[in-house]
C-alpha cells in the first residue's frame, strides 16, 4: 500500500514536468515570432518614413514647377506690401 501513494504522487509529478517541458518550448517559440514581428514592425515602419519623405520630395518639386509655370504665365498675383 505505502507504494501506490508513491507511485501515483512520481506518475503525477512526471506528467507535471511534461506539460512544463512543453509549455517552456511553446514559450521559447512564441517569444521568437515575437522577435521576427519586431523586426518587420521596425522595418515596415522605416519604409514607411522613407516612402514619406519621398513623396514630399516629389511635392516641393511639383511645387516649384508650378511656381515656375504661374510666373511664365503671368498669373500670379501682385505683392502685397
């Protein structure tokens, strides 16, 4: 009888470090996807500043050229001041 008790309480404390073996693994996956997002997040988000910057780059120049193009033109308007 002393041996059921001892048995029981090795068979539970064994399935116990199973499911804490496989929970350390899932973490260890789970915290390298997070890393790979990170690391797209950041390099999105780069991208995105430089796409930004692009296009106002593209702007002044559509800018200038049109400031160009009004004075040729003769449409724009006189100084004030």
């Amino acid at each position: 009888m002393p041996d059921e008790p001892e048995n029981f309480v090795l068979a539970f404390l064994r399935r116990l470090d199973t499911k804490i073996d496989d929970l350390r693994a899932d973490t260890v996956e789970l915290k390298q996807r997070m890393t790979t997002l990170e690391v797209q997040i950041a390099s999105l988000s780069a991208s995105e500043g430089s796409h930004y910057a692009q296009v106002m780059l593209r702007l002044d120049r559509h800018e200038t050229r049109l400031d160009r193009i009004e004075r040729r033109l003769d449409l724009i308007d006189a100084p004030v001041g």
